[in-house]
C-alpha cells in the first residue's frame, strides 16, 4: 500500500495526552542528567589521568625534537672527525650515526601514538606546562572532566532522544534513524582519531620547532598554560568531528527530499572549494593540517553522494511498487 494509508493506525496507536508527553519528557532528562552527572563524577577522579593521556601528543613531538637536535649534533660533531662528507650523510639520515640515537621526524610521531615506537630518551628538560591563577588547573579539570561526561553519556543522551521521538517516527522511519545513532558517533570518533593522531602531533611539533634556544643567551620557549593546552585539544576535537558529520547531514537532507544527488554532484567544485576554506578556518595555520581536514571531507562528501542516491533508488522502488499495487 501506499504510505499516505499506511501510517495513519500506528501514529494513532502512539497517540498520548499532552501532559504524559510532559512526564515521559520530565523522566528521560532526569536519566539523562544522572547519566551526566555520573558521568562527571568517573570523569574528573580520573581527570589527571586523562590529561596525561592528552599530553602524549606532546610529550612524543617534545621527545623526538630533541632526538633529532642531539642526532643532529653528534652528525656535525662526526663531520669534523670523520670528514665532512659522511658527517653530512649522517645529518640527511644516508648513513647510520655512531654517535647519539637516531631522531625522529615528524612523521615518526604517528608511530609513536600508535605504539609502534617507543619515545627516543634523551636527556633535556621536563615536559612543563604551567598555570598562573591560584586554581586554574582546578577549573581545567573540571571543564576536561565536564567534556569527558557528555562523550562518555553520549550513548545513554542519544537513546533518550531517540526514545522520545520514536513513538511519534513511522515504522519505516524508525529503521531509517537507526543507522544514524550508530554512523554519528563513529564518524565523531573518526575525527578525533585523525586530530588526535595526525593534526595535533604536528601542530605541537611546528610549534616546537619555533622555539629559540642557545643563541646568544636568548631564549625563548614553549611553555603552554594547562587551560589553554585543553582549550586547543577540545577545539579541533569538536571541529573536527562536528566536520565528519557531513554524510549523516547530507544524506538526512536526501531523505527529506531537500537535496538530490545530481544537485551534489553539480555542486561538487563549490563544495571542494568550501571544504578547503572551512579547513582553512578550523587548523592551524600550516597546509599539512588544512590537507589532513580537507582530503577527508571530500572522499565523504562523495560518500554522501553515493548515500543520497541509494536512498533515491529505494524511494523509487517503493513509489514503483505502491503505483503496481
């Protein structure tokens, strides 16, 4: 049968006074406050641990620069005993050095994080992070542990919403929002993965290699106050898993009938262009970041134009099979 028929004895069969919707309502942001609220609490007794955690990124850029500067400096001290040229194939990393360990690259930060190498020790200052009000680290605790509660209660928020809005979904809608709350957190998740172990490595490490030390009895150093440190991190976690949630946009949009897949295709060098410049905006100010963002978003967005258009095959079959019956 045809939809317009089919909905009609289940949205009534759903049907409820307008104060037990207010009761349903009322218990579901009670669950859903306890979540949190539970949620705050495991939070923030394991906040210092947590914030270790954030500070691996850190700590890895920190301990391969100086495994580099001291491999850089035990190749130029080999130039002058061993000759110019193999110090020189020393520092290009061309030949093995018999000095210091070996440094690191940027790109050894990924096999660090993801454990793959352990962290060059060398000897050099502690990894410092400093705070300048009496209990600021204390409300950054808080803020980290309030942030932690909302990613960590995500999974009992969504199924409250979901709870509420479904009696009023038709059967055919219901499925098709299923798959939603279970795409939105993995994409979340995907982004933060990217920004944990790709952009926020190298944007510690750019701004590392800023630093000026040893000249002249100048120094100037990194030396970032825990506030903003978390400010930093929550900021393109939130940018970029606020970004990866374009296919669930685009494709709630295809469902509603307000985009089309040819409209996307046709609007793809706009989009490309709109991409970049939103990855422009939300990284640092380094091409590498704005790549890592952007490449990503485009292979999504063609993603969501592939989910746009399955979903206008579907409709297709089901207006064609309604129009035979």
């Amino acid at each position: 049968m045809s939809e317009p028929h089919e909905p009609d004895d289940e949205i009534e069969a759903s049907r409820a006074p307008l104060l037990d919707h207010l009761v349903e309502l009322r218990q579901r942001l009670i669950r859903s406050l306890i979540a949190v609220v539970l949620a705050f609490i495991v939070c923030f007794a394991f906040a210092d641990d947590i914030y270790r955690l954030l500070l691996r990124p850190y700590e890895a850029a920190a301990g391969l620069l100086a495994a580099q500067k001291a491999a850089q400096a035990a190749a130029e001290t080999s130039a002058v005993k061993t000759g110019f040229f193999d110090g020189l194939l020393q520092a290009l990393h061309l030949k093995p050095s018999t000095g210091a360990q070996s440094g690191g690259g940027p790109f050894d930060l990924l096999l660090v994080l993801i454990g793959a190498k352990e962290i060059p020790s060398v000897e050099g200052p502690a990894l410092k992070l400093i705070y300048t009000a009496p209990l600021e680290f204390f409300f950054t605790k808080l803020k980290l542990a309030g942030f932690g509660a909302v990613v960590l209660a995500f999974p009992v928020l969504a199924s409250q919403i979901y709870g509420f809005v479904a009696p009023g979904l038709y059967k055919r809608e219901q499925r098709a929002f299923l798959p939603f709350l279970v795409a939105s957190p993995m994409l979340f998740t995907l982004g933060g993965a990217l920004v944990y172990f790709f952009i926020f490595p190298f944007v510690l490490w750019f701004s590392l290699t800023q630093q000026i030390t040893g000249t002249g009895g100048i120094s100037v150093e990194l030396l970032p106050k825990v506030s903003d440190y978390l400010t930093l991190v929550t900021t393109l976690l939130m940018a970029f898993g606020l970004c990866f949630q374009l296919p669930v946009v685009l494709t709630l949009l295809g469902m509603a009938g307000m985009v089309s897949s040819s409209a996307l295709r046709e609007f793809r060098r706009y989009a490309i262009v709109a991409i970049f410049v939103v990855a422009a905006v939300v990284t640092p100010p380094d091409p590498i970041s704005q790549l890592m963002l952007a490449l990503p978003l485009i292979l999504l967005y063609e993603v969501s134009i592939w989910c746009v258009r399955l979903i206008e095959l579907r409709n297709q079959k089901a207006d064609a099979e309604a129009s035979n019956a």
